[in-house]
C-alpha cells in the first residue's frame, strides 16, 4: 500500500468517524502537523 493510499484511508474512515485532524491527532498520539501529513494530497 502507497503512502498516497493510506492517507485516503485515514481521511475517510476520520470522516466516517466525524472527527477533526486534531481530534485524530490526540486520539493517535500524533502531533498535529503528523497527522496531517497523511492526508491526500489533493
């Protein structure tokens, strides 16, 4: 699995789950500027 893909599968199941990066974020263990760079890039 690419990065690109993790970062779709994260993003989605955040929306699924109605959570913020920063709720993700704290909920991970993450900091928010990790977090972050999981997301897809658009």
């Amino acid at each position: 699995m690419q990065l690109y893909e993790i970062g779709q599968s994260v993003a989605k199941r955040r929306s699924e789950l109605d959570l913020t990066q920063a709720q993700l974020a704290k909920l991970s263990g993450l900091s928010g500027s990790r977090s972050t760079r999981l997301k897809p890039a658009r």
